[in-house]
C-alpha cells in the first residue's frame, strides 16, 4: 500500500509523523488525471499484473473488489523478507529462490554462495549463483535502509524489528556485522531508547483506545506528553489531545 499526496513534502511528513501513519506515503504527487482521481481522498487498486482494474473513493471499495483483483496472486509466507526473483534462474537455484521467496534470505544466500564456489558446477551457473547472492544482499541493503527510515520517523519498535530480523538472516556476512554494530549503537544511545520507550507506550495507548475510546484512554496520551517530552511519541499524543 502506497499513500499519495499532491501537497508538499514538509506537510506530508509533519502529518506522517503527528499521525504516526505507518504505511509508506510520497509527496509532490501530480499525476493523480492519469489515474483516474477526480477528488480527494482517492484509491486506486492494482492487480498483480500491474493493471489498474478500479478507481474510487476509498469507502466505495469493497473486500470482494480487492479479492477478485488479487485472486490467484501468490505472496510470499516470509512477509517483508519474502523475496521475489524477478528474472529466469538456472534450475540448481530453483530450492534458493524458493527459499527467499518464503522469506528464508539466510538459508538461499547461503545455497546461492555454495553453488557459486562450487568447482564442479559449470560457469554459467556458478555465474549465476553469484549474480544471485548479490541480489540477496541488495534485497538485505534495501530492508536495512528502510528500518533506518522507520527509525527516524519515530517508529523504532518496527523498525528494530526488520534490523534484527536482516541480521539473523545475514549473520556471519559483512552486512550481518554491520547490522549488528548497528543494533548495538542503538542499544546505546539514549535518545533512541527513550524514542523506544515513548512508542512503546504509545502503541499500548492505542490498544486502549480500541478497548474504551479516545476520551477514555486521555490519560495515557497525557502521560506520554508528561513522561517523554521532546520524543515524535509525544507529537503524536499531543496531536490525539488536540482532537478530543
């Protein structure tokens, strides 16, 4: 899921960050008559063949819409690790693409490097074995450049969260060792734990407010403002405040 809008790029970001929204947005959006969108707020739904099949308001869409459009797509079963080949590999890396497809990146990078060393297997393949395991850990770069986005934006708990799983994956690798200096640089810096610390409270602030309401749940926001100051948490509770 990817949120467009057509305004400014401080805008969006200070509403990214008030809100705490979690889903990727882009900014500076102008190309909104090529998709259809004659209004604000406006979806637009993709198959997975790339194809615009429906444009609308968001509330018009319906969960036989999205079911239809994505029927017979296959996702990968490792979530955001799942990896997806996107050229024709030589049948010896048919298991490995399998395996980064089910989000397995450590056990494919590993089968990739071991065909690529392989003295017996034909140039081509050990060619490509090794073309692979790059891409692998290209895919580990990419996931590691978006837990740091997360970070700063104020999402430490998701993003510590795609860090450590990058690193068990790549462990005994560069990248792995770089991660892991990584994690331990956070672990010891105060204002990053205290970032931690204040979403932590604010994620369970939330949960209260899915149990009894946002009226109900004040206390917990203004807790999070009094307890955490100067923490993006905090922003985000002032902001809950401000709409009661």
């Amino acid at each position: 899921m990817l949120a467009l809008s057509n305004e400014d790029s401080e805008k969006v970001a200070k509403y990214v960050q008030d809100m705490g929204v979690t889903v990727r947005a882009a900014a500076g959006f102008s190309t909104g008559g090529e998709w259809g969108v004659t209004g604000y707020p406006s979806a637009a739904l993709i198959d997975p063949e790339g194809t615009v099949v429906w444009t609308g308001h968001p509330s018009s869409l319906s969960d036989s819409t999205v079911k239809a459009a994505l029927k017979g797509a296959k996702a990968g079963s490792g979530g955001y690790l799942s990896y997806r080949v996107q050229r024709e590999l030589v049948p010896a890396l048919e298991r490995a693409a399998q395996a980064a497809f089910e989000g397995d990146l450590g056990k494919a990078y590993a089968m990739a490097q071991k065909l690529a060393q392989d003295e017996k297997a034909d140039a081509a393949a050990r060619e490509d074995a090794q073309v692979f395991a790059g891409e692998l850990l290209g895919f580990g770069e990419l996931l590691r450049a978006q837990a740091e986005s997360l970070i700063q934006r104020g999402s430490v708990v998701r993003g510590l969260e795609v860090l450590e799983a990058v690193q068990k994956e790549f462990k005994g690798t560069e990248l792995g060792a770089a991660l892991q200096t990584r994690l331990d640089e956070i672990a010891k810096d105060d204002h990053l734990q205290q970032e931690l610390a204040a979403e932590e409270a604010w994620i369970k602030a939330l949960e209260a407010v899915e149990k009894r309401g946002l009226k109900k749940s004040a206390a917990k926001f203004e807790a999070i403002v009094k307890k955490y100051p100067d923490t993006k948490a905090a922003e985000r509770a002032a902001a809950k405040l401000r709409g009661l």
